[in-house]
C-alpha cells in the first residue's frame, strides 16, 4: 500500500511541478452514507457518514506567453487543460464501536466538463491510501459461550491501510475574483483488494458543500480565459514525441505478483500471480484499446478441503469443492479488452476479460460441487456471493520509468469482489 501513496504523490508533485501555477485551495463539509451491499453492513451501518476534507490543486492551464509544450509534457491539452489535486479526507462512518473512522490522503484529477464564466461542471477522479480506526480484529465481538457475532463484528475490513478511490461531480458557482461555491456527490470506496480478510469493502456516497479559493486574485480569470481560448483552437495542441511508445500500435509484456488470505478463520498467506501480453493500438491522442491475453496464478486453490482429516485442510472456506491438491486448479486464462486513458507518463484504465480456461467454474458453488460437479461452458448464469463466475475485471495503473520499462499496479475482481492486488513490472515494445 506504501508503493500506491509513493507512486500517486510522485505523480501529482511531477504534474505540479510541470504546471508551475499558483494553489488554489478547496474545503468541502461531507455527509452521506454507506452501501448496504451484504448482509453483515444491513446488520451493522448505523448512521451517516459526516467528516470535512481538504485539497490543494493545481491549474496544468499553461503560460500562453510562452511556447507550447510538445510531447509527454503536454497531455493536460489533450483533456482541455484539468486540474490536478491532493486531497486530505476525514469521516466518521457511522458506527465508532464498528467502524470508526477513515483517514484518506490521494491525489485526483479535475476534468472540466462546462467551464462558463457563471457556472462550471466538473468530473473529479483519483485514488490513493486510507487508514480505518477499527478493523475486523479490533471490533469483534463474542457471546457469552465464546461464539463469535459476525453482525457486531467489522467483517467489510480486515486491515488498518487500504487502497481509497474517489469519483463523482462538482458543481461550482462564482461568489467573487478569488472564490467560489462548491458542490459535490461521489462514490468512495475503501478495502484492501483482499490481501487480509474479512474484505467486502466500505462502498459510500457522500455529498459535500464546501468552498475553492484562489490565493491569486486574478489566477481564476487568468485560467478560465485561457482555457476558453485553447479549448476553441484545437488545431494549436501540441504533437506527440517521436519517441513515446504508447502513441504507436505496440506490445506489453507484464508479469506481476502478490498475495492474499482466502479466510478470516485460517489466518493465512497464498501467493498470486498474473502475466498479461496485449497488443494495443492508440485511437485518439487520450485513448488507447488493447487486447490482451491474461494467466493468472492463485495458491488459494491449493486443496482448500482436500486433507483426509479435516483439521488439516489448507483452509475452511466453504466456497469452492476442493478435494485434490491439484496444481491446474491454481491457474486461469482469460482474454480481455482493455482501454486506457493516457496523461503523460500515467496510463489508467479499467480492463474487462472472459476466462476461456478456468477449472474452478466446475467447483463452485460448493453445495452444487459436492454433489456432482456441473458442465460448465464459457458462459453460464451464476450468484456471484456463491461463485466467481466468467467474467473478471482489472482496474490498472501504469507508469513509464522508460520509453520500454514501466511500472504496473492493479487490482483483479470479479464484479465488485476484489481477488488480488498485482505489483508489477512490464517492458513495451
């Protein structure tokens, strides 16, 4: 998690320091609410979320007296000029003997989507690194005969530092020169892409009313005028560098690795692994597609009740009908679609695969395993609270050391169930 705050602080302070504007500043009031998405949160959200946070942005909106910038240097004109920020984020969720509180730090983008001198809509996006006050551990909860209560318990975290995203709209009216009247309504999402369980995550909405200021009384004009006169003579933009790879039809090869707990009750460590070759092919000066083709390594599934007496069994999860220890249960293949959004030498997107190889469909859900495993095809109906299905997803960040080295940081689900954080490293071609 420390490698997700290291990479994220890196890239705004390289964009600010790029940008070379005044801060601006921005307080909001938050109030909302946690998503009841599984049993245990209808048992254990209690009241609202409340809590404040604080940004710094910086205006990418460049000098127009000086020349335009070409290449990695310049994508903020691709995305007509956006803000990036940090954010500092403070809430109470609702339940302090439950939950307690969150403590959130991550940078963001700031897109503008209408920039009038009376109103501006905008799209905020980031992510970053939260840390929960209570956890599984800290809020359990037992009965008089020792059994654990997991309605009383924190069973959505199972760690004190997670991953923290942010994405919703801003509405702000002028009130001056210098300042302005803020509105929001996101979507924020805390957990720990199951490396500790319990892990169903916090999923929030939360409205905030608060306030921007320009230190620079004329900083606000200067920008907006700017970004009105650029935005209405695109045939100014700046060019690609020669030299940048993701601006041409290439390859990536990616091999990552990781490692996660399968059950809260076995206190337990399994590796992970991914390998990703896609081709990807630039559709606009902000877009790529790729195709990739996608294996994937999980130790989970390593006989989880394969032991001839039970109490050596890898695990006790009750999901998945493992009754040999079979190393090609521990792998899955896949291909998937993955478009990416490209800002300098960031690349983010969110990827979509179907397995084509997957030996697991056939052992889930356990009941239905147990009693004569299923013939399963590529696509099938299923609940994914019993199963995890065909269909899996990636959120990826990508980060160029080199025109062919880059780093890689993504996070593998199945709908909204996380399977596997992935760290690393990939070479483009």
């Amino acid at each position: 998690m420390k490698k997700v705050f290291l990479i994220c602080l890196l890239t705004v302070q390289c964009h600010a320091t790029q940008a070379q504007q005044a801060i601006q500043w921005k307080f909001d009031w938050l109030y909302g609410n946690i998503l009841k998405h599984t049993k245990h949160l209808e048992q254990t959200v209690k009241g609202p979320t409340q809590g404040a946070e604080l940004s710094m942005e910086w205006t990418t909106v460049p000098d127009l007296s000086l020349p335009a910038r070409s290449g990695k240097r310049a994508w903020p004109a691709y995305y007509l000029y956006p803000d990036v920020g940090l954010s500092a984020t403070a809430l109470n969720l609702g339940n302090d003997t439950i939950f307690g509180n969150l403590l959130a730090l991550y940078p963001y983008f700031r897109f503008h989507l209408i920039n009038l001198k009376w109103i501006q809509l905008n799209l905020k996006t980031g992510a970053g690194v939260s840390y929960l006050t209570k956890t599984f551990q800290d809020a359990r909860y037992f009965d008089p005969n020792g059994t654990l209560v997991l309605g009383r318990s924190n069973a959505a975290i199972g760690s004190h530092l997670n991953v923290y995203f942010a994405m919703g709209g801003e509405l702000t009216l002028p009130l001056g020169k210098s300042l302005e009247l803020a509105g929001t309504f996101s979507w924020n999402h805390a957990s720990n892409g199951s490396f500790y369980q319990p892990n169903s995550g916090i999923n929030m909405l939360n409205g905030g009313l608060g306030f921007r200021y320009y230190p620079s009384a004329n900083r606000k004009t200067v920008a907006n005028t700017a970004w009105l006169t650029l935005k209405r003579t695109p045939v100014d933009l700046p060019v690609e560098d020669a030299d940048d790879k993701r601006f041409k039809t290439g390859l990536e090869l990616i091999i990552s690795g990781g490692a996660r707990q399968l059950y809260y009750r076995d206190n337990k460590m399994f590796p992970t692994g991914a390998l990703t070759l896609v081709v990807y092919r630039p559709v606009s000066r902000q877009l790529r597609l790729g195709i990739g083709a996608d294996g994937f390594y999980d130790g989970v599934f390593a006989g989880v009740n394969s032991a001839a007496d039970a109490t050596q069994n890898t695990s006790r999860f009750k999901r998945t009908y493992l009754t040999d220890d079979l190393l090609v249960n521990r792998f899955r293949g896949g291909m998937s679609l993955q478009p990416e959004l490209m800002f300098g030498k960031l690349t983010a997107g969110v990827h979509f695969g179907v397995y084509l190889y997957n030996p697991i469909r056939n052992l889930e859900p356990y009941t239905d395993a147990m009693n004569g495993a299923p013939d399963k095809g590529i696509f099938y109906p299923y609940d994914i609270e019993k199963e995890d299905g065909w269909f899996y997803t990636r959120a990826s960040l990508k980060y160029s050391l080199t025109p062919h080295l880059l780093l890689h940081l993504g996070l593998k689900t199945h709908l909204q169930k996380a399977e596997f954080i992935e760290w690393g490293i990939g070479y483009r071609l």
